[in-house]
C-alpha cells in the first residue's frame, strides 16, 4: 500500500474514532448518530483527498506528498 494513502486512512480513522469517542450516545440514537459522524468526517476526508492528489499530482509530486505526509503525520500527533 502507498505509504500516503496509508497515512490518510490513518487520519480519517483517527478523527472518526475521536469524534465517536467524545461524542454523547443515547441507547435509542447511536446508530444514527455514529452514521451521522462517519458521513460527516467521510466528506471532509474525501475534500481534504481532492485537495491531496490535485496539490501531489497523484502521487507524482513527490515534495508535495512529503509536505502532505508531515502534516497528516502531525494532525494524527494532534488527535492522540
């Protein structure tokens, strides 16, 4: 697996598991509201991936993907 993807996937499972774990759950609700969660940090994942792959070329910029690997790296840092 590309190490970057790898990373990103780290992040979004970091502040999905964040966001669940602060969040407050009723017995009734907490389906949905763990849904609700997961679609909410999908789509900020899935614009900060456009903004990923359009900033590293998919892939082929190779700087830029350092720059982005250090800043998930830091925000995963951020979320512990």
């Amino acid at each position: 697996m590309n190490r970057g993807i790898s990373i990103q996937a780290g992040f979004f499972t970091a502040a999905f598991q964040k966001r669940v774990n602060t969040a407050v759950l009723f017995r009734h609700t907490y389906e949905s509201r763990i849904t609700q969660i997961f679609n909410e940090e999908l789509e900020k994942y899935r614009k900060v991936e456009l903004q990923y792959d359009k900033e590293t070329g998919y892939f082929h910029n190779r700087e830029q993907q350092q720059k982005w690997n250090l800043f998930f790296a830091r925000e995963l840092e951020k979320m512990r």
